[in-house]
C-alpha cells in the first residue's frame, strides 16, 4: 500500500512557519501521531492529510509551502 505509514518513519509537514522534520510515534488506522524534532511538540494527522500536509520528500514539501505562502 503506497500511502501506509509506520512508526518512526520521517516524514515533512508544512505548518504556518515553514516546513518542520516530523517522526511518527502513533500510528493507527485512521490516524497518525508526529513529533516535531525541534520542539518536541506532538501533531496529529489523518490519511487525507498525505500529500497535502505531510510528505515523504522534503522537496515536496518545500514546494507545497511556497504555493501556500504565495496565496497569502
């Protein structure tokens, strides 16, 4: 399955601040838990959020921010 996720797994999420290095600690069915490496700071995400929230690759991520900063 293209979209599973496990736990440990780091991923990229962009947030209003920029794009934030994030490793899964919970992962269910519905759901996963990712911490922020930086602040410890614990994030919730669904399945839907993948490829529009959080990434695999960095640079998606980077580009999904400045498409995002842009509209603003």
């Amino acid at each position: 399955m293209a979209d599973r996720i496990i736990n440990g797994q780091f991923l990229y999420a962009v947030t209003s601040k920029g794009v934030i290095e994030i490793r899964t600690r919970t992962v269910t069915e519905d759901y996963f838990v990712g911490t922020d490496l930086e602040t410890s700071q614990a994030l919730l995400f669904t399945y839907d959020d993948l490829d529009e929230a959080v990434f695999r690759n960095k640079d998606a991520a980077l580009s999904a921010y400045k498409v995002v900063k842009h509209d603003d």
